[in-house]
C-alpha cells in the first residue's frame, strides 16, 4: 500500500452529508505514515458535481472525482482491494485540492 493507491471501501452510514456506503478511496497519507493502524483516505464519487476541490481522476476508465473535503481516517483493515493507482498528474491534482481544503497555501 502507497500514497496514490485507489481501494474498494465500505463507508459507514453517519449524520449529516458525509459519503457512506461502497465506493472507492484515495490514499492520501503519506508513506512514511502507512505503517500505523489508521490510513487518510479521500473517498470518490462518479456523480458529484465538479469543484476545484474534487480533481477529476480515472478509475477503470471512468471519469471519477475524488472529494478532498470529505478526508478522513479509516482503520487500514476496512480497505478492501486495491484496483488501481493514480498516476503522477492526478496525484498532483489531488495535492493541489488538498492544499486548498486544509488551507496550507
């Protein structure tokens, strides 16, 4: 497992507007970090509208967006296979989205 990775996962139903349900996740935390028992993942829609903070990335050919403001941790056994990874651009889209949602710039 690497930073860039995109895994099958199952998120679970909460209050409010958060994502739930099977979908794919984005790795995000950085490698030196993915031996702890969490891992920060951003989770991915087909159907959301498209926003500076969602980069538009590829997942089994399909237009997919990955939804930076919904980052959050999640116990690394919850992620299920791995079905892809992004490629050094979308990565970067990714990190130019996350600097924006973190407000490090």
């Amino acid at each position: 497992m690497v930073r860039g990775d995109v895994h099958a996962i199952a998120l679970p139903r909460r209050r409010g507007r958060v994502q739930h349900g099977r979908r794919y996740a984005v790795i995000v935390q950085g490698d030196e970090l993915l031996a702890l028992s969490t891992v920060v993942v951003c989770p991915t829609s087909t159907t959301t509208r498209p926003a500076t903070f969602h980069p538009e990335v590829s997942i089994g050919g399909e237009p997919t967006w990955v939804m930076c403001e919904m980052i959050g941790a999640v116990d690394a056994r919850a992620l299920g296979e791995q079905i892809g990874h992004l490629t050094l651009d979308e990565l970067r889209s990714v990190d130019d989205s996350l600097f924006l949602v973190l407000g490090l710039r």
